[in-house]
C-alpha cells in the first residue's frame, strides 16, 4: 500500500486549471526571501524544549511546556500577533475579523532515544546531514509551528487586509491525551475554514481511525521445557518498533541453529545472539516509524516473534505473547492472520495491525497492538471479530488472559469540504504536480474535532514521513516550499 492514493469519487473539480492570485504569489516570495533563515532559527529553539508529556504531571505545571509557551508568547509579540494562553491550548491570531480560519497544529513530541541520534535529538542538528534540519518535532509538529508563524508575519509586513481572521491553533497534548482539546472545543467557535498541517500533501480528506487492541499475558515458567524471558520492544503505542529482544533458555543446539538460519533468511532485520549465564540473548533491530505508515518501517517485535514459528514454548507471560504475536499477526501490516478482522476500503485502504510495545508489571505482560482502521467496518462488528480471534487463540493454546482491552477510533472520511479545492490549487501551483488529488492517511490529526477540517501538509507525496521515528528531520527545501505554500494559503482562505 502506498500513502497517497487517488480519490477520483469525491475530487472536485480537480482538472480545473490551479489559480492563485497575484498578492498570494508575490506576499509568498516576500515570505521566503525575508524569512526562511528566520523560521530556521525560530525551529531551533522550539525543538530545545523537550515538550513530552509525563505521567502525574500536568501540561501546563510542566517546566518545558511553560518554557515552550514563554517562547511562543515573545514570538508572537515579536511578530505582531496576538497571543492567547488557554492551559493546553494556545491561540496566535492576525486580525479581529469575525470569522476565522483556523491553523490547527501541536506543540507535543513524542519521546526520543538519545542513543539512536547522532546529535541531542532536542537539538537542531544542520551538520550531519547537510540539507536535512534533525530534530524531534522538526516534521512533527514543531517545523509547521515556525513555518505559519512567518506566513502570519508576511502577510501583516504586506499590510494585507483579509476577510476572516487567520488564526493558529497550538494544542500540547496531542501525542497523549485529547481530553482537555474535546473539552475546549465546546466553548471554541467553528471555524469558517479549518486546516491541520500535521498530515500530508497534497490534501488529505480521510483519516483512518486510532485504534488499539491490548491483550495481557500472565503465567510463569516451570522451567524445565523450552521457555523464553526478558520480553522488552517497543517505545511507544504510535511507533513501529526499532528494537526488541529477549533471552531464550534450554534451548538445544540444534534449535538455536534452527533460529540462526531463520534470523539469516530475514534480510530486513539484523539479528544478535548473545550468550547470557542463564540463557542466549536475541536482539533484533529493525527500522522505526510512525506507525499510521507501518510499511515505512520495519517492525522489530513481529520479527523476533517470528523466529520461532514452529518452537514450542512453555506458556509463561512471555510465551504467550510471542506465540500470540507470531500466529494472530506475523510479519504482515494488514490482519490477515487475526481471524475475520481484515478488511479494505477503495479510497482509504487496509486497516493496518501492528505490535507496538510491550510492557511489564510484575508477571504480566502487556502488548500494544496499534490498528488504523478505514470506513467500511463498524465498530460493533470489528470489536466482536477480533475478540472472537482472541478467544479462538486462548481455547487452542488452553491459556487464559489476564486481560484484553479494545479501543476502537472512529475514522473520518469527507465527502466534500468547501476549500479543499482551493487547498489543492495552491499545491499544484507551486509543485507544478498537476496529476494531485484528494488523499487518504492512515494517522488520526486533530481534525476530527473540526466541522470541515482537511489537512495541508508538511509531508510531501512519495517521502517516507520521518515524525515518531528516532529519524525524525525536515528538510531545508521543505521549510521554503512551506512557506510559500502556507502563506498563500492563509491569503487565499483569508479572502475565501
């Protein structure tokens, strides 16, 4: 599957020749002639503060989301905008019109492994690969803030009187937490035009719905068979995991060469043994990603429980995870092995099942499994299949559960929105890509909670997406085709 797919059903007009007005394109070139090297040194310090949400700590007690907001307020009185504080959510407007375009984006970062990054990940790294601007947030979500925040400045330095106040929409708890948003939103006026920009071009009208299937293993090993301990992956539920490993005991050589040769035939992974005074270590490191787009990555856990198909292992916590990885989902992205729960849709694709992580409380282990699921299916009937395709398991292995949890995101499919067009214009204009249409992602934005929001933006078709993964970077080229784009955007939807 690949991300971006053609909506020939709900494109609306697409073939009409793209038009963008001459102040949109004139204010864009002031835009990045006066303020690309700006929106570089504004990134460098938004991604210095390490804007990841704790546990027991509220956002707006955190030191480094206070830190992050007291730089987002001087930058706004800097360059002339209004600022608002609501706790999670800040405002940042041009002009007092009554309606309004609304800029929707995040201010959060999902963790970072130092050890995977060549630099500090929450330092602006322009060396170690000339052209690309590595950081945590540089694509997610942190680059997109900077880029509108000098779109607004172009278009007041050009004294650009708009229609609909254009205003920018800085939630800081989307990676974790969507309460405090849902409940802000019910005092927060719609919107005339709502725009994410923490997606994709060319416009993306559907957003496959956040999902999550958790099973929790318990039991503990006789120790006398073959039995597997130390189960660990994963970093966090949106991540196609980088690394996973555990240590095998009692098994025979001829089992480990048996897993050796497995591990060989599996080019996509590096695989270590690593003998132990109780056993043999084995690590595989496979390639993170965000795990809307698990075919960017490749995923670590499904591939060390894939060693050992056809190994009989004793039925403590860890084994049962590894043999319920191995035979419920396997190296596929799509839930083919998960009984009845695979399914498709025209435009949005396959619901996409990947284990994402792994965690331990005492004898229990927890998987993560991260489904992104289309329209197509409702959620009664997908619910009961794969608790269905559970229970099938537990009877055949004659294990029970601890627990299983299953949380089901509704997904979101436009039929129409009323700039989406206006949207693809602007993108055909400056990627002279003519052939771009309506698009389809697997993440799940803020958008959601709008009326008609669709998203714009900052990934570009055909690019592996680089936010949630320990590779996260933008490009320099990237930062100034979204300048101009986004600027001419809020004028064109300013005036709309």
């Amino acid at each position: 599957m690949t991300r971006f797919v053609s909506l020939a059903a709900l494109v609306l007009a697409s073939s009409v020749q793209a038009h963008i007005s001459d102040i949109s394109n004139k204010t864009a070139e002031y835009a990045v002639q006066h303020y690309q090297q700006a929106q570089i040194h504004t990134l460098a310090n938004m991604v210095s503060f390490p804007t990841v949400n704790k546990k027991g700590l509220e956002t707006p007690n955190n030191p480094d989301f206070i830190g992050f907001k007291q730089l987002l307020k001087i930058k706004a009185a800097e360059l002339g905008l209004d600022y608002q504080d609501f706790g999670h959510t800040v405002l940042i407007g041009l002009g007092q019109q009554r309606q309004k375009v609304t800029v929707v984006t995040h201010g959060d970062v999902q963790p970072a492994d130092p050890s995977k990054w060549q630099q500090s990940p929450f330092l602006l790294d322009s060396t170690s690969q000339p052209g690309k601007l590595i950081a945590r947030g540089t694509e997610d979500d942190k680059g997109p803030i900077a880029t509108a925040l000098y779109a607004m400045k172009a278009i007041k330095d050009q004294g650009i009187k708009l229609d609909n106040r254009i205003e920018l929409m800085i939630y800081l708890a989307e990676e974790s937490d969507w309460a405090p948003l849902k409940a802000f939103m019910k005092t927060y006026e719609q919107p005339k035009y709502a725009i994410t920009i923490d997606a994709s071009y060319p416009v993306v009208v559907a957003e496959k719905g956040w999902s999550l299937v958790e099973p929790v293993f318990k039991g503990i090993s006789s120790q006398q068979g073959v039995y597997v301990s130390d189960l660990q992956g994963g970093a966090f539920k949106s991540q196609i995991p980088e690394d996973a490993s555990l240590v095998l005991h009692n098994a025979s050589a001829e089992l480990i060469a048996q897993i050796k040769t497995k591990a060989q035939a599996f080019k996509e992974v590096k695989t270590q043994f690593i003998k132990q005074p109780s056993g043999l270590k084995i690590a595989v490191a496979g390639v993170s990603a965000h795990s809307s787009e698990p075919e960017a990555g490749v995923n670590a856990i499904a591939y060390l429980a894939s060693l050992f198909n056809r190994v009989d292992l004793e039925p403590n916590a860890d084994g049962q995870a590894v043999m319920f990885i191995r035979e419920l989902i396997g190296t596929g992205l799509y839930g083919k092995q998960f009984g009845k729960i695979a399914y498709s849709h025209d435009f949005m694709g396959p619901m996409t099942v990947s284990p994402t992580l792994l965690t331990r409380q005492g004898d229990a282990i927890t998987l993560s499994v991260n489904l992104r699921r289309p329209v197509g299916k409702n959620a009664t009937e997908l619910e009961s299949q794969i608790r269905q395709a559970v229970a099938t398991w537990q009877q055949t292995h004659e294990v029970a559960l601890d627990a299983l949890e299953v949380m089901l995101g509704e997904p979101m499919l436009l039929d129409s929105a009323p700039h989406a067009q206006k949207l693809l214009d602007i993108f055909k204009h400056y990627t002279q890509d003519n052939d771009a249409g309506f698009v389809s992602i697997g993440g799940g934005t803020n958008a959601k909670l709008f009326d008609n929001a669709v998203s714009f933006g900052p990934s570009m078709p055909g690019k592996r997406y680089t936010g949630h993964s320990e590779h996260e970077f933008i490009t320099v080229e990237q930062l100034k085709l979204n300048l101009r784009m986004y600027t001419a955007m809020m004028i064109e939807l300013g005036n709309m």
